[in-house]
C-alpha cells in the first residue's frame, strides 16, 4: 500500500480542443492510474460515437449545443476525456471511471427538478442553439473571474441542477479518487473544470496538484449564461 501519494486534478470543458495538451500533462506525471469523469455506459457511449438512449427533450438540445460548441473550437465532445483514456493505455495506467451512473443521475435529476426549472433549462437550452462561439467566449470569461460566485448563480437558477449534477457527483467523485490514492502512488483525475474546486474542498488534502482549465486552453490552439456554462464545464451526462 502507498504510504504517500501524489494526486493531480486537471479541469477540462468538453467542446475545447484542449486534447493536445492534456495527453501531454498525463505523460509528463506518469500516473498508475488515470481517472475520469465518466461512467463505463458513457465511455462505450463516446468510444463508438453513439448518442444516448431516448431522454427528456431539454437533456437533448443540451447535447445539440455541446456538439455545436466543439464544432466551432474544431472538436468534438468528449474528445478530452478519449485523450485522457489514450493517455493512460500510453503510461501503463489503470483507467478508472469515476462518475456515478448516468441513467440513474438523469432520473434523479428529473424527479427533483421543479416545473420552473425544466421550463427554465429547456428555454436556455432552446437559446444556446443560437449562441455564438463570442458569447461562449466571453461567459467563460465570467467564469474564470469568480467561478466560486459563478457556480452559486448556477444553483440560484438550477438548484436541483446544482445538486445532483454537481454538488452530489463532487462527493462520490472525490471518494472514488481519494481510494484509488490509497493503493496507488501517482493519480491523475480529469474531470469538467466546475468540479474541480468541490473535488479539491471533499479530499481535504493539501497535497493535491490542480490544474485548471484556462492553463490548458493557453497551451491550446483556439484559444453563456448559466445554464450554458452547466453543459461544457460541469458536464450533463447526455451523451
């Protein structure tokens, strides 16, 4: 059993052309295991470039506006988390996956949301399939200046939102990680930038190395109101 272990949380958003740099970071630290945030459904679901099974039509622009948004950065969702998978095979690493179930996430998710609130993310849904790459640009730009006040105002907007798809995936993400740290030495999670603070606040650690999403996208070439920011930075679990 390790007696000490190094873990490094990197933040990722998933319709960046951040995959370059990410595999190079998971290289360079030489981890035992690679963790992501992903189900093994979701990881199958992304290797065969399948969309998920039939859901609530709100999940699905949400997905239609993530596949949009990678199109404009020349990508497409997910490929980070397919990096980070290569990465691992790369280095010998264990490939873990770390995200709770994304069936049953979805149908706690719609039984805890309010009628408000489903009107709320379908109407923003509707309105991303419209923004631009600029007003991405400049929400993550928002973000990046007070993301702590950022996440707040998601969870003013979408408490339920804000519970399961964050607050509640953060605890059993940071359980899973801190584990595998317990019998490995070198551990490297990757999960969407959102959870990264949460992630960092349930480990209790201060021996944890964090890497942020905007130091990847200055290493990347390339380099929306709430309800956008919650699809490609915190992740929906619709694909």
């Amino acid at each position: 059993m390790a007696t000490q272990s190094m873990i490094t949380i990197i933040g990722v958003g998933h319709v960046f052309a951040i995959s370059d740099r990410l595999n190079q970071m998971i290289l360079e630290r030489a981890p035992q295991v690679v963790c992501v945030e992903l189900d093994p459904s979701r990881y199958q679901a992304l290797v065969e470039r399948q969309r998920s099974r039939r859901v609530p039509i709100q999940y699905t622009l949400l997905a239609m506006f993530q596949s949009k948004m990678a199109g404009e950065f020349g990508t497409e969702v997910g490929d980070e988390m397919l990096a980070a998978a290569s990465a691992a095979r790369a280095v010998s690493a264990q490939l873990a996956f770390i995200d709770v179930d994304a069936s049953r996430m979805l149908t706690m998710l719609w039984k805890e949301m309010s009628v408000k609130e489903k009107l709320r993310l379908f109407v923003g849904a509707l309105v991303g399939l419209v923004s631009s790459k600029e007003k991405v640009e400049e929400e993550m730009e928002a973000y990046y200046s007070n993301d702590g006040a950022y996440i707040e105002s998601v969870g003013d907007q979408f408490p339920a939102v804000k519970k399961v798809l964050i607050d509640d995936r953060n605890t059993v993400m940071a359980k899973r990680i801190a584990s595998l740290a317990m019998e490995n030495d070198r551990v490297v999670a990757v999960v969407g930038d959102g959870h990264v603070p949460g992630i960092v606040k349930e480990l209790g650690r201060d021996d944890v190395e964090v890497v942020r999403l905007r130091e990847l996208m200055s290493a990347a070439p390339g380099d929306v109101s709430a309800e956008y920011t919650v699809s490609y930075v915190y992740g929906d679990g619709t694909r």
